[in-house]
C-alpha cells in the first residue's frame, strides 16, 4: 500500500503544450506515453458508494491493476494499491488486504466495465527544495458507451518530501496559465457521466438594484434574471447533449483510420492476426452506431437551435 498525495487542476489544451515547453528550474525531460484505464463496478455501483475504486491501466504491455480509496470531500491523499495482472480482467485475489477486500461478495464478482479514459501523458520530474514531484500532463477522454467527456488536467503528485513543495510549484505553475481547481477524481467524473448527474445547487449570485428603483421595476429585474439561469441551464445542458453526440462521432472517425495501423503494426508480429481480428471487431462495432449517433446528434441538434438565447 502507498498513499498518494495529489493536486489536479483543470487546463485548456492549449496551456498544457505551454507547460510542456516552460522553463521550469530544476525539470527533467518529459517522458510521454498512451494510457487506457478501464473502471469496474457492480451494476449498483457498490464500490462508488463505498469510496473505493477499482481500474485496469494498459500501459504498453503491462496491466497495472489499482485499488484507490479515500480522497473524496477534497482530500488530496488517498490510499493506493498496484498490482501487475495477466489480463485484461481485475485479478480479485489480489485485492485482499485493501479496501476492496470487504466488499467482495458472490454478486460483486459479476462486475463490469462501466467506462474508460483514453489519456495522452507528458510526465516531467521536478525537484524542488529537496522534493520529488511528478507533473503529468493530461489530455484525452472519458467514455462511457455513448457519452463522452474530454480531460485537459494538469496533476502533480508528491512522490517524497513535504506536500508545501507541491502547493509552492502548483502556485508557479498557475502563475504561466490560467489554472482551475479540481476536486474530483477521473473515477468520480466517470461516474457522473455514466449518471448524467445534475450539477449541484449553488447559492443565487446577489442582484444589485439602484436606490429609488419602483417596487414593480425591481420584480422586473429579479426575474429576468431566474428566467435567465434557467434558460442557461436548458443551454448548457442542450449543448452538452450535442458536444457527447458529436464527440463519439469524431472518436469513430479516428478509430477507422487508426484500426488499420493497429492491424498492420510497424513490423511483423506474431500475434499479427490477433491485432487484425481486435482491429476489425471495433471498427464493425463502431460501424453500427454511426447511424444511431447521427440521427441522435441530428435531434440534439434541432432542439439546441429552438432555445431561447440565455443572454437576452
């Protein structure tokens, strides 16, 4: 078991080339890499509601199995367990001894693969007042069948020394490109869009009415302005709709020009045939949801184009 002592922060695309390219004192050189990562669940999401996670990484030709827990309301530490399986499906017995252990039962067994991320890393070793810390640079996807969301995160994570090092370097990092806090993990965001969950209520902004307004002038105002965060909420959630819908498609698009590259491999390989076979299965599958998809981004488009525009 490790802990893991991490700070996220939300960053446009953009900036992260930006981070990757600054001159940062005492930054080693970037090791970049593709990482897939496949979330298991029970369909009741028993795990989730436990606080624990439970993920396969694909790393070159390893499978990293990791048991996470803890890190909810905030934490930036949480509990970590790794271990190297053989396959692509979690290997439970090596779940004893962790958090997950407990919640083993015969029916949790039955799990499933709820959602992935497809993630681009830039990772660069830093060291700082005698700390190690990691930043990786993120840039991919959340899928979870249809749905889709991007990440676009900026990590660091103390691997030794104190966790003020890693606040000092965050704050000079925020300092080259608009950052925003993150407080929730990759797992937490999968969940949410495997539940399209609604976004939580937040106080009302106050509304600042001039001295000598009329009582009926100012009902007037107070609601334009509920009208209006409900017109912002139908858009939003009208765009998001269509941005899921167009993503897939896009993602599709590139998977079809990639499967036979994966097919062919840059030399011969004698599972050749395997990658052949597991290219041309995704692209069928894929196949079959143009249609749907198309027609789904066809009505989302439709109803976006019949809101009434937030602003006026």
């Amino acid at each position: 078991m490790g802990d893991e002592t991490e700070l996220k922060f939300e960053v446009a695309p953009q900036d992260l080339q930006k981070l990757k390219a600054a001159r940062i004192p005492n930054r080693g050189t970037p090791k970049e890499k593709n990482l897939v990562s496949v979330y298991f669940d029970s369909p009741k999401h028993k795990l989730a509601r436990n606080g624990v996670s439970l993920r396969v990484r694909h790393n070159s030709n390893k499978r990293i199995q990791t048991v996470k827990a803890g890190g909810r309301d905030g934490s930036i530490t949480r509990g970590e367990w790794q271990h190297e399986i053989k396959g692509d499906i979690p290997d439970l017995r090596k779940a004893h001894g962790t958090p997950l252990s407990p919640l083993l039962t015969k029916k949790l067994k039955r799990k499933l693969p709820l959602f992935e991320t497809r993630i681009h890393r830039a990772s660069i070793p830093i060291r700082k007042n005698g700390s190690r810390i990691e930043v990786a640079l993120d840039n991919g996807q959340i899928r979870a069948g249809w749905q889709s969301a991007p990440i676009s995160e900026l990590e660091l994570e103390l691997k030794h020394g104190r966790a003020s090092d890693a606040f000092k370097l965050a704050r000079a990092l925020a300092k080259r490109v608009p950052t925003t806090l993150s407080l929730k993990s990759k797992a937490e965001r999968g969940y949410e869009l495997i539940d399209d969950a609604p976004a939580r209520a937040v106080r009302a902004e106050k509304i600042k009415l001039p001295r000598g307004m009329s009582t009926a002038d100012a009902f007037r105002v107070i609601g334009r302005r509920r009208k209006a965060k409900k017109r912002l909420s139908r858009f939003r959630g009208r765009l998001k709709d269509l941005q899921d819908r167009l993503g897939a498609l896009n993602d599709i698009k590139v998977h079809q020009k990639l499967a036979p590259q994966i097919a062919a491999g840059r030399r011969p390989h004698k599972n050749g045939r395997a990658r052949a076979f597991a290219a041309g299965t995704v692209s069928g599958r894929e196949q079959s949801e143009i249609e749907p998809l198309l027609n789904a981004a066809n009505g989302d488009a439709r109803k976006f184009g019949r809101i009434h525009p937030f602003w006026t």
